[in-house]
C-alpha cells in the first residue's frame, strides 16, 4: 500500500470549504476525492491538513491518501490537473512513509491575509481581498501584532464554545507589508481554532482605524470572551500558504 502525500493549490471562491460534505459536490476534498476514485477505479478517501471554510483560498494544502495503484507520479499529477476543475490544481505528488498523517504530523502553518485599504473598491481583488476603506494607524496594528505573538489561550479569538480540548495556540510570526493599497498580513504559527485567523485580523484593523483599543487584546485574553474582540473579517482574503512538517 503507497502513502501519496500531494500539493495542492485552489481558488476556494466558488466552493463551500475544503470538508467533503454529503449534500454538497462543491467542495474542494469531494471534487479531488472523485477524481482519484476514476483515476483508481477504487474508493478514495483523502486527509487534508486541517480545514478551510468556504471562500478560502490555498496555495500549499496538504493532503494524503492510501493506494494500491501502480500508477507513476507524474503520471497522477497529470490526470488529477486534466480532469479536476482549473480551480483547482495539484503542484506535486510525493510517495511518503506508511505513517505519513497530513493532520497529526503538521508542526507548523502560514496564512496570509490580504485587505484593499482605499476608498474605491477593486474590480480584480474583489475575490483576493477584503475592501476596508478606513484610515489605518500602522504604529498601532504592528503594537497589535506583538501583543498577539507568543503563547496564549485564543479561545476569546475564536468561534469555538468551550470545548476540553486545548486552546492554548502558538503564534510565532505576525507581520504586516504594504504593497500600495493592498496589505498583507502573514501569521506563522502551530495551529489555528475555527475563524481564529480571520478574527484577529478583525480585531487588528479595528485597533487599526481607532474603532477598539489597544488594550482590548489583553482584556480578551484575561475574559476568554468571543463578543468582545473584533469582527470576523470576510473569507475571500485569506490564504493558507504553507504546512510545515
């Protein structure tokens, strides 16, 4: 039995996530499950790195599954890229251990999000970007982002309910790069709760255009409380660009 760990790439805009679900054919694990199970001519199951919610893109999702095939990689490469939608792309196939796990065995992902800070939205970023127009204090979003580096309980900056599982996060890296009016946030880190990316990015451009204070960063940490941090800014400008193993 052969483990095939592969590289994938999508633009998530017109799927409901990455998670098969069962009344749905519009999500991006059931599209590649399908077409490995043709490619096979047996069942097909894939394990994804973690999940991405509907909007969401991918430049390096990771995934793997369990073959009998004798099919060569370059080979599985080109049927999945011929035969999947072109949103949807695979970048390499990799033969790995028995006991490779694209979810137990990640360490460490990056995430980038993008916002179009101007008054006048963007026909081509509308779909890459979520369009922000007020003024945006620098100083005060990078204070926000060493503030949220290192080691803390995030369940404040998350959806989840109060769960026994941990939600203790480590982030390692939160930085900022202007790139005319498009800024790019990336966030390193060895996990992530559900919408935590997207909440703290809320959180940060509020802080940012004066909306919250500084200080409400430290208030969520200490109170645990989801309704207190930012909003949940759209899915459409965040990216999950790499898994670290």
């Amino acid at each position: 039995m052969r483990n095939i760990k592969l590289t994938i790439e999508y633009d998530g805009t017109r799927y409901q996530g990455w998670q098969r679900l069962g009344d749905s054919d519009k999500t991006i694990q059931g599209k590649i499950e399908n077409i490995l199970t043709q490619m096979t001519r047996t069942r097909i199951e894939i394990i994804g790195s973690g999940r991405t919610d509907a909007g969401t893109h991918a430049r390096g999702q990771i995934a793997n599954f369990k073959t009998d095939s004798k099919m060569v990689l370059s080979e599985m490469i080109d049927f999945l890229n011929r035969y999947l939608p072109q949103d949807i792309v695979v970048k390499k196939a990799e033969e790995v251990p028995e006991r490779f796990h694209a979810r137990y065995n990640a360490k460490d992902k990056q995430y980038s999000y993008y916002v179009w800070n101007n008054t006048i939205p963007s026909a081509f970023e509308r779909n890459y970007s979520f369009h922000y127009s007020e003024e945006l204090n620098f100083e005060l979003m990078n204070e926000a982002c060493r503030k949220l580096t290192g080691t803390h309980d995030f369940i404040g900056f998350s959806s989840l309910k109060k769960t026994k599982k941990s939600t203790t996060r480590t982030i390692d890296e939160l930085s900022i790069q202007k790139e005319g009016n498009l800024i790019h946030f990336t966030f390193v880190g060895n996990g992530f709760l559900h919408k935590m990316v997207r909440i703290l990015m809320g959180t940060i451009l509020e802080i940012g255009s004066g909306t919250m204070k500084l200080e409400v960063i430290d208030e969520v940490f200490e109170s645990k409380i989801r309704s207190e941090a930012g909003m949940t800014v759209p899915a459409q400008g965040l990216f999950l660009d790499e898994v670290y193993y």
